[in-house]
C-alpha cells in the first residue's frame, strides 16, 4: 500500500482512485473505518512530501527565501520570488476548497463504482489537454519541429501568470474526486497556461508539496493520539517515500519529451476495465 | 498589481478579518462548514484563515505605492 500511494501519488493517475480501487478489486481486508486508516494514510503522505522536499531541497531553500524577501520588499525581482509568489497563489484556492469541501467531495464519492467512472474522466481530461496542447503547437509553428524543439517554444514554472496560478491551483481541488489525479490536472492545467511539459510537471510537484505536507501536518494529533504499529507504519511511509521521489525522477526525464497521452490511455482503459469487473463481481 | 492606497489598505483590513475569524474559529465560535459540529476547537480552519491573513498582508504590502 506505501509503494502504491507513493508511485500513484505523483504519476498522473489518481492515488486516491487507485487507493479505493486496488484493495476493492484484491479484496484486501483493508478498511477505511479503521481507526488506524487516517494515522496510516497520514505517515504515507509524510513520506511523499519529505520524496518531494528532498528532491527541490534547493529549489525550497530559494522558494522560501524569495517568499521572505518578496513579501517584505513589496516587490519581485527574480524568477525564485515570482514562482514563490506563484506557488502561494495557488496553494490559496487548493486549500480554501480541501478545508471548506475534501470531506463532503470524498464520502459523496468514496465508492469503486465513482472511483473507477472518474478514473476515465481523468484520462479524458489529460487527453483533452493534450488535444489543446497541439493545437497550440500549430499555431506557434511548431508541429514540424522535434519534440525538444517544440517544447522549447513554451515557457517555465516562473513566467506563466498569477490568475494561471491560481487556477491550475483550484484544479487540486479536483483530486478530492476518487478517480481525478492532482499531477494529471495540474499538469494538464499547466500546459494550457503555456508550460512546458517538464515545467508542468515540476511546477505540479511543487505546488503539491505544501499541500501534501499541510494536510498530513494537520492531521499529525490524530497519528499520536492513535495505537498503531509504529514500525509497520513508518516502513510503509519511507516506502512510499521512495517510490515517491522514484515516481518524480522519473516523470521529471520523460516529461522532457513525453507527454500525457500514455497515462490518459491507461486511466481510460483501467476504469473501463474496473467498471466491467466490479459490475461482473469478478 | 496595481499600485494604490485604497486597495493596500482594503487588503490589510481584509487581513485583519481574517484574523478575527481565524480567532473564533479557534475558539469555537464559529461552527460555519465545519466537518464535526461537537468540536470545540476548528484548528484546520483557523489554519487556513492565518494563511489567508498572511497572504492579505503580503498583497496589501505589494499594492502599498512605493516610493523609488
């Protein structure tokens, strides 16, 4: 369950739908009434953000400071403030609608039926991006050039605007869904504001890792208050820790040509096939 | 951004809002859209509202006319 949470969480194809689905679809005897779910999916999420802070431990150190320096100075002067600046500006609509709305959104759907449905309105959503992301192509010039090429026409994490921002920020919200991957939108969500796919991405793991980690932190009473088997749990977390900064590694290299077609493919065709298995109770 | 008094000083009074809230909410005060009603504390949204004070002040300090 770590190394599944850890590689879903970043792969654009929805750990959540994935953490409804698989134990569903194994019958693994994992329920999430128990009282040490929320403890365990908290130390999990710890082990992601720590994957994604040691992965831009940099880039953090640089982010932080341009905040600090920005903030007091009333005014941006490099790329670290901007996407600092940037970064706040849509943590800010994530976590107005993960605080007001994540509970209501996750029981109304928390069923493999849903998880498995929005699975493949998640893979549409990043082949619709895609559709737009080469229409856009054409008419910057670019669709006889080569990948590389192409994605050199396009802009970085530091250069899209605010109100992009905050709406690709709003798109997290999304991910509430079972089934809706928060890399997959705010990935898709980057490439229509004009970002490469490699920026995309790393603009997607940096906007989630404040959210990741802010909501694992909230929850952390809950984990110290509960008798769980710390051992088990903390093997499980730097697990998905690993696969996590694995996951990223690896997105981070493909994302330098590739694009969202494969992982929109694969959401399609495993919720299809999810709905055929739970609808025949195989 | 734009630059003017009017709108730094709005946002520096919207910070001071939510400040207020973030306060009741802490307290207990305010039960609005919360997940369970019988707490006495709403920690999470009180959270949220510092968050929202900070970046209120932060962009009331970026429309402050500047000098130079």
């Amino acid at each position: 369950m770590g190394l599944l949470q850890g590689a879903t969480e970043l792969f654009p194809v929805s750990s959540l739908g994935h953490a409804v689905l698989v134990p569903s679809l194994l019958h693994w005897s994992f329920k999430q009434s128990d009282p040490a779910f929320v403890p365990f999916l908290v130390l999990l999420h710890l082990g992601t953000a720590a994957a994604l802070l040691i992965l831009y431990r940099t880039q953090w150190v640089q982010i932080i400071r341009g905040f600090f320096t920005a903030a007091l100075r009333g005014r941006i002067t490099n790329d670290s403030e901007r996407l600092a600046m940037l970064l706040m500006t849509g943590t800010i609509p994530a976590a107005i609608l993960g605080v007001f709305l994540e509970n209501r959104i996750k029981s109304l759907f928390a069923s493999p039926y849903a998880a498995a449905g929005l699975l493949v309105a998640n893979g549409g959503l990043m082949l619709g991006a895609e559709m737009l992301r080469r229409r856009a192509e054409r008419r910057v010039q670019a669709a006889s050039l080569s990948r590389i090429e192409q994605e050199e026409r396009f802009t970085d994490a530091a250069h899209i605007s605010f109100a992009a921002a905050a709406l690709v920020g709003a798109c997290q919200a999304l991910a509430f869904l079972p089934g809706i991957s928060r890399s997959g939108v705010t990935i898709g969500g980057g490439l229509l504001a004009g970002l490469r796919h490699q920026e995309s991405a790393r603009f997607s793991f940096l906007l989630a890792t404040p959210v990741i980690l802010g909501a694992a932190l909230i929850e952390i009473p809950q984990l110290l208050n509960a008798r769980v088997p710390v051992v088990e749990f903390a093997a499980a977390a730097v697990l998905a820790g690993v696969a996590a900064y694995l996951s990223a590694r690896f997105l981070l290299r493909y994302f330098r040509s590739g694009r969202l077609d494969p992982y929109g493919w694969y959401c399609v065709a495993a919720g299809l096939v999810s709905l055929a298995l739970l609808h025949f109770g195989l | 951004m734009t630059r003017s008094t009017p709108l730094a000083v709005g946002l520096a009074v919207l910070g001071v809002v939510f400040i207020v809230i973030a306060a009741l909410y802490a307290f207990g005060v305010l039960q609005i859209l919360v997940s369970d009603p019988s707490s006495p504390h709403h920690y999470t949204h009180m959270i949220l509202f510092i968050v929202l004070a900070v970046a209120s002040f932060v962009a009331a300090n970026f429309a402050r006319p500047k000098t130079v």
